[in-house]
C-alpha cells in the first residue's frame, strides 16, 4: 500500500498516538470532522506566539514587520497550493461556513432578484443549505436541488435539467461528508458558465484529500476550512475571482479594510484586505500554511491515493457484511475517504459509543446534513472517515469490533 515503508515515520508527528500521553490508545477514524494536527504545525503556532506575536499590517516595529511578513507569506503559500493566479484572490475568513456566508451576504443579496434560481445539490452540508435558504428568503430567488442517482452520486442529468435560463449562483460541494462522492466539479462549472451562472464550492472535503487547481477548475468562489487539513481550528479560507471579489461590498466593517474614514463616509481597501475586518487569526493562518507545507512534502496525490486503497479496503470488507448498510459510491472513479453506514437494528448513537469502548473513534448522527439522511430514507448514519496517516491493521481492528457491537447488544449469539 502507497506511503507503507513511511507510514511509521509519519505517526509518529502525529501526538495524539502517544498512548501514555493520551492515557488510551485511540484509532481515529472522524478525520470528516476535523483531522489531527501533525507537530510541526503545533509548532508553527506556538513559535509565531512566542516569537513574532504582533499584529500584522500594524506599525513599523520589527515584531509586526515579522508579523505581516509571515501572514503574507501563508497567503502566498495558500495560493499556490490552490494555484490561484494571485494572493489577492485569497481572503482569510474562520472557516468554510463563513467563507460561504461572505458570499451569500457579500455578493448574493446584492446580485440576485426574484425568481433567480439557485442550484445546490442534496448532498450539501448545512453550511451550504441554509445560507441559501436565507438568501432565497431575503431576494425573493428559488431554491431548486439536484438529486442523486442509484450509486450516491449527483445525478447530472438532473443537473443539467434543473440548470436554467433563471439560474445565476450554482453551490455544489467538492466531495461529500457522508457518501463521500467528488461531482464532477469542471463538468458543473462548465455548464453552469455556458448558462450565465457563477459556481461555487465547497472544498471542505475535497481540499485536504486531492489536489485542486483553480485554473482548472475555475469555480468563481472555493471555500477551505483548515481544521480539516491538519491546521489550527478557527481558519479558512475563501478563493474568488479577484474581478468578482473587487465589486463585493465589505462583509464586516472595522479596521484594516478601510482606504479612508471621513466624517459622514468611508471607502475600502480591494480584496483581500476589504473581507479582513479586524485582528485576524494569524496564528491559524501560519499554522495553516505549515500544515499545506507537510502535505505538499507527503504529496497530494500520495495522500489521495494512499487514502483511496485504504477506503477500497474497508469498503470491500463492509460490503461483505450482511448486517451493514454503506451509503457509499462503488467503483466510482473519484471518491472520498468517508464511509457512511449502518449496523441493522442499532441505532448509530450505539454503535458509536460501544465502538469508542475499544478505543475507536468514528462519528454519529446525521453530519450536519439532515436533507441528506432524509433523502436515503434515514434518521442518522455512523461514519468512518479515513486519513492518510490511518492504517489498513487499523481499518481491520474497526471491522473486527463492528460484531463486538452486535454482541455486545445480544445480536449473533447463540
């Protein structure tokens, strides 16, 4: 399996294995949620408060010269990464969820009227379903979802039918947090350009797994959240084109975005500086960019492809299972690493905490995607979501534990 002669190497920059410091050993299978944060980005972070804490853009002293020079050089670092043509087109936001609320309050309330169509599809986290909704409310556009076919995967000849004349902003996520399908994101841009639409993504799940180009892409708007990536929680990231993002009115007011306050007015800084209202996270920001550091050193598509052999693994070994339910795409050609399913007759609230009892970590309930769940005709779903530094002797020690559940609960005895 790809990464195995370095897989050691690798666990150990990850602390939370040290089972005498933790006081348990833990298999950590909930990198959906938030991945683990590797030393060396837990270094940055604290090198940057012991010796360069300042705030940045602020002042001609050394410490917030070192400041602003490090912030910038992690927006530089996450434009290349996502290889944007310009650090301008990068804003610093807290996560995906306000990335997609700058949008939505920034550009969408001020471009879209009644009976505008919005398009999203029903694989949307909360993030990307409500912040529509309160723009459909607010303007007066339709809300109109695109559904699923028989292998948990956008449809897209629904796509391609629901996208209309009327239709001007197109939210899709890069890859599901629960069947873990990749739509075919260049295929929607494609489209939905044709049609006179601005496209959106949510790259929360696909970023911090497989490589991203946004000349290739070229989505309007790409939304990070770091925590997801190996980083400090409390950063993100919001891409948008820097001709669209330089005719957005400000998201928040406050110092830094302004370009002069006169008494009865102020007028603004251009992107990125107009969308960073404030003191920012620039700790999360230096983490971030270490963290994209440490997968640019491992490879993304090493991280992909070690990822994807490791899901193979687990899917086929579920799928062998008659008690399990998987929501998962099969031999699909670009998919996650999260596994959503059920064990019959067991609520996934059971199958979690009994699972956590041999040390096991994977998530319950509904993923912040209720529409979803409802949709696949369910109320909840657990979910094993699975990161390059997991194990395949990992894997099977999760698939072992999967009967002791059942057991546990009086199932399959005798």
């Amino acid at each position: 399996m790809l990464l195995d002669d370095k897989i050691v190497k690798i666990r150990e920059d990850f602390s939370y294995l040290d089972e005498q410091k933790l006081g348990r050993k833990i298999i950590y299978l909930d990198n959906a949620a938030t991945s683990q944060k590797p030393n060396c980005v837990i270094d940055a972070l604290s090198d940057y408060y012991k010796y360069q804490n300042a705030n940045p853009h602020r002042g001609a002293h050394y410490l917030t010269v070192k400041a602003t020079e490090a912030y910038e050089n992690a927006r530089s670092s996450i434009a290349k990464f996502i290889n944007a043509k310009s650090s301008d087109e990068i804003i610093f936001t807290r996560n995906t969820t306000e990335s997609l609320n700058l949008i939505a309050y920034s550009y969408a309330l001020e471009n879209l009227k009644k009976d505008d169509e919005i398009l999203i599809t029903i694989l949307e986290h909360h993030s990307n379903f409500t912040t529509w909704h309160y723009v459909a409310e607010k303007t007066g556009a339709k809300l109109k979802i695109v559904y699923l076919d028989d292998n948990f995967s956008v449809d897209m000849t629904d796509f391609e039918n629901k996208l209309t004349s009327k239709t001007k902003l197109v939210s899709v996520t890069g890859a599901s947090n629960v069947t873990s399908c990749m739509p075919d994101i260049e295929k929607i841009v494609e489209l939905s350009h044709k049609n006179g639409a601005i496209v959106v993504v949510d790259g929360a799940q696909l970023a911090p797994h497989k490589k991203v180009d946004m000349q290739k892409i070229n989505c309007d708007f790409f939304a990070i959240s770091g925590h997801k990536m190996l980083s400090p929680m409390g950063i993100g990231i919001l891409y948008g084109k820097k001709d669209i993002l330089d005719n957005m009115k400000p998201f928040m007011y406050g110092g830094e975005m302004i370009e002069y306050v006169y008494e009865d007015h102020s007028t603004f800084t251009l992107s990125p500086t107009r969308f960073e209202a404030g003191t920012m996270n620039v700790g999360g920001a230096i983490g971030l960019a270490k963290a994209i550091e440490y997968m640019e050193a491992i490879g993304m598509d090493n991280i992909y492809e070690r990822e994807r052999q490791l899901s193979e693994y687990a899917v086929s070994q579920l799928n062998k299972i008659p008690y399990i339910d998987i929501y998962y795409p099969q031999n699909a050609k670009n998919v996650g690493s999260a596994i959503a399913f059920n064990v019959k007759e067991i609520h996934p609230h059971d199958v979690a905490s009994i699972l956590d009892n041999f040390n096991i970590a994977v998530r319950s309930g509904h993923h912040c995607a209720m529409p979803l769940h409802k949709y696949l005709k369910i109320n909840a779903s657990c979910r094993a979501s699975i990161s390059f530094y997991n194990t395949k002797q990992e894997i099977d020690e999760f698939l072992t534990h999967l009967e002791d559940v059942r057991r546990t609960l009086g199932y399959g005895l005798e």
